[in-house]
C-alpha cells in the first residue's frame, strides 16, 4: 500500500515549516515506521550532496536533516526541484540532484508543466517504499496568483491526499487573521485537506488566547492541535537563506566567529554547529566595522557563495575588502570555504560564463578557474601533518581526518607566476581542496561542513566543550519530544488515521 502522508503547509514563509517537518519525521519514526521527507520544490543556496542515479546529487539542506530525522537514507527524490539563486532574476535548476541548463533558462510557469511529471514520480516512488511520507510545503499555499502553476503546495496535498497541518508564526501578530484567511482563499476541496492549525513561536500565557482558538473553530470546523511555545536554540539550521542575526555564546565570550553574510551566501547552515560550542559567538558581519571590532584571536569565515564574483564586488563596495586584509594582516584567523577560498586567491577566471572574471582578495597566491562542470561529491580526506611553519589558529588540524562535500565549479591552483618568484601557498588537503598561506593564519578549503565533522570540532574546540561534542540525533529527538508534549493528546496520530 502507498504510504500515508502528513503534509506542513505555512501561512508565510519562515512560519516554522521545516524545522516541524523535521520533528514530524523523527516523531514518526519513533512510533516504528518506515518514514521519508518530501519537498516537491526548494528554493535555496543551502544544499547537501547525496545519493543519485548518477553517482551524486543535490538536494535542499531541510530534506538532507529531515531525512537523518527519519533515520532514512538522503535521496535526490526527497527535493526532486531544488532551485539555488544566482541573482535577483535568475536561479539554476537543479532536477533530481543534477543541474538542467536547458530549465535554467525557461520561464517559471513554462518550466512548471516540464516538472511536475518528474516530482509526481518521485513523491509515488517515496509512498511505495515507506509508510510515512512528510512533505513540507513552500511559502503559502494562497499565494493565489501562483496557484494555476502550483508544483509544490496544494496541487501535491492533492496529489498525495495528504492530511495538512497549517502553521503560523503568532511571534509576527495576526496569526489568526492569517490562518483564517489562507483557509478563506483555498478551494473546498483543498480546505478540506487542512486538519489542524498550529499556532508557532508563542511567547506568554496560552489561557490569553481563549476564545480565538475555539471562535477560528466555529469559522472553518477546524482545530488548532497545538500552541508551541518560543523556542531560540533548538539546534537544527535554519532553512531558506533566513538566518538568526543575534550575536549569541554560551557562557563568557573568549572566541568571536565572524561570518560574512554576503548577498548569495550559501550552506550557511554548516555555521549551526559553532553556537552549541560554550564560549564561542557566532556572528553574521555585513560592515567594516563589525570586523574592525574583532581581536586579533578572533576568526572570520567568508563561506560559500553561489555567485562568487557578485559576492566579492559588494564585499569591495561595503570596504569589508581592506577590513579582512587588515584582520589577516595583524596574524587574525581567516578561513574562506568554497566561494570563500576562491575570493582569497589573486584572480577567478571564467571562460565558460560559470560565475564571472574578477581579481581576489590576494591573500593566498591562487587562481580559480570555472569550469562548465559542477564538482558534486562526498569527500573524506586528511589534513597535511604540519599546518604553517609556527602555532597558528589552525594548526590543530594538523593530520586530522575529516569527511564532508564539495559542490563547486571552480579550481583553484597556484598562481604560476608567483610561485615561480617564490610566493607558495601550502597545500594541506590533497588535490587542490585546502591551500594555507605560510605564516598559517589564513586558510581556504573547498570542503563544505568542516565545522559540522566531529574530529575537527573535538580538535579545534576540545578544550573549551570538555565533553563529546553534541550529535545531531540528539537534536532530532528533541525536536520529537517537543512536538510530543504541545500538540494535543492523539493530535499527531489522528493525522494517519485512513481517509
């Protein structure tokens, strides 16, 4: 029999859709159930790589975690549409796990009809192989002028015959005017899917809410399951390019971690894991004067870009250029990954028309060249035994192994002519993934989650947790637990009941 399926829709983007269709998962697959996540279309740079028929693939970030949520194996058909900006106009298609020029280049409502066939197969593929699929929806599924092209909310829940769950942020206010009106705008037979609200990110007194819960009732005959208190650190990343702009630490602040939150940054969410390290802020810096206010101890990551000589032109225009420089330059601690190793070099070079020429920062002696095709694979490597000639902020990487992906265009190689006049950088991962500047404070990597490998996070913040590092299972189950103890009684089990 075709799998059950529990769908999360959200009345706006950033309601808490995918971190529940995370503990959904993890919850499901608490009770004994074969369980798999399912997101017809994800729009963002966050991506994982996994398993495809064609060796490796792409998929949004949310549906690699809600797959490890419900212990299944990440599949391309999990996010079978993944589309990842590259401008304000413009995004690369990604088509169960592998970049479609030909996708790329057509009108979104044209590409729709190309697509759906694809993301019907794969949802019937993933409900013949579980009991439980949970799929999460996009953005709001009233978005009425969108609707006659709808791949991803309201046409798969019909799809699916999905028992719906639709989720507000009441932190924002008007929560009940939203789920009231998201329901008005639906037709009957699709409101007739929604089986709960859910009420996100309560803060205060649940008793304060009587009667609208009860008057939303005698409105559309449908309950609200759950009021879920605020929760601030609950662990999992956030979704969808939305970050948490707080400045947050566990304890006294002895190491301040500076990301630089350019306009395409991407895989943000590998970051996540650094605010679970007690005594360390992780920081999201768009202005010279953030970095100017760092010590000398403290680090600045440029992370991934999937548009690396944009991102490196409004790094010019803001000045955070000459700030890196001068934080590098006073022995600062710099760690550039992926797009950010490529804007550490002398100069990227684009003969295919991949990302753009552009000079770089200068700070390692490289250059990179886009390549027309994409590097996707799973990597585990080892750092080089000695990491610069002296300590430096990396040197405990030293000889570590460590497991992560890469997913780039670009390769980067020594710059001949620099080399040749004896200016080298130090290459500490094989095959051109990690190069360091002699004196050891800067260094640029092409694998993607470093931070997330628990070797190098034991060697790089051993001393300051004084205990194993925290898992991700661990995350999940209390993701579980919460949904678990806020939802009514028999709220989450009355969504698989047969239909």
């Amino acid at each position: 029999m075709s799998a059950q399926c529990v769908m999360v829709l959200g009345t706006t983007s950033g309601a808490g859709k995918s971190w529940l269709t995370t503990a959904l998962c993890r919850y499901y697959q608490r009770q004994g159930l074969k369980v798999a996540p399912f997101k017809a279309q994800n729009m963002s740079n966050n991506a994982r790589v996994v398993a495809s028929e064609n060796g490796h693939g792409e998929i949004g970030s949310a549906q690699y975690f809600q797959s490890l949520a419900a212990r299944a194996v990440p599949d391309v058909r999990m996010n079978p549409l993944l589309l990842k900006p590259e401008h304000d106009t413009h995004s690369q298609v990604v088509v169960l796990g592998q970049v479609s020029e030909a996708l790329s280049r057509m009108d979104w409502r044209g590409r729709s009809n190309q697509v759906w066939p694809v993301i019907a197969r794969a949802l019937d593929d993933l409900r013949a192989e579980n009991d439980v699929v949970v799929i999460e929806g996009a953005g709001s599924p009233a978005e009425i002028n969108l609707s006659s092209s709808d791949i991803v909310n309201m046409r798969v829940a019909l799809h699916a015959q999905a028992a719906c769950l639709l989720v507000t942020d009441i932190d924002r206010g008007g929560a009940f005017a939203h789920l009231y009106g998201t329901w008005a705008l639906l037709p009957e037979n699709e409101r007739a899917l929604i089986k709960g609200f859910v009420l996100n990110k309560f803060r205060g007194d649940a008793g304060l809410l009587v009667p609208a819960p009860q008057m939303l009732q005698d409105l559309t005959g449908i309950p609200t399951v759950a009021t879920l208190p605020m929760w601030w650190q609950h662990g999992l990343p956030e979704e969808d390019g939305v970050f948490d702009d707080r400045s947050v630490a566990s304890g006294a602040v002895t190491l301040t971690v500076a990301v630089i939150a350019y306009p395409r940054i991407s895989n943000l969410d590998e970051f996540q894991p650094l605010k679970n390290v007690p005594g360390v802020r992780l920081q999201w810096v768009r202005s010279p004067s953030e970095i100017n206010a760092l010590k000398p101890t403290d680090w600045i990551i440029l992370p991934g870009s999937k548009n690396t000589s944009g991102d490196l032109a409004w790094l010019r225009s803001q000045g955070l250029d000459a700030a890196v420089a001068r934080h590098a330059g006073q022995g600062g601690a710099v760690l550039g990954i992926c797009g950010g190793l490529q804007m550490l070099g002398e100069a990227l070079i684009d003969p295919h028309g991949v990302d753009g020429n552009a000079p770089g920062l200068g700070l390692l002696p490289l250059v990179t060249v886009f390549e027309a095709d994409k590097t996707v694979r799973h990597t585990q490597t080892r750092f080089a035994a000695q990491m610069g000639a002296t300590a430096n902020p990396w040197s405990a990487l030293a000889g570590v192994e460590v497991s992560g992906y890469e997913i780039h265009h670009g390769q980067t190689r020594p710059h001949a002519g620099m080399q040749a006049g004896g200016d080298v950088a130090c290459e500490v991962l094989a095959g051109g993934l990690g190069w360091q500047n002699p004196a050891g404070n800067v260094l640029g990597l092409y694998l993607h989650g470093l931070l997330e490998d628990a070797a190098a996070l034991q060697a790089l913040f051993g001393a300051r947790w004084g205990k194993p590092v925290p898992t991700l299972d661990s995350v999940f189950d209390g993701l579980a637990d919460f949904i678990e103890l806020n939802f009514e009684p028999g709220a989450l089990q009355a969504l698989l009941r047969p239909r």
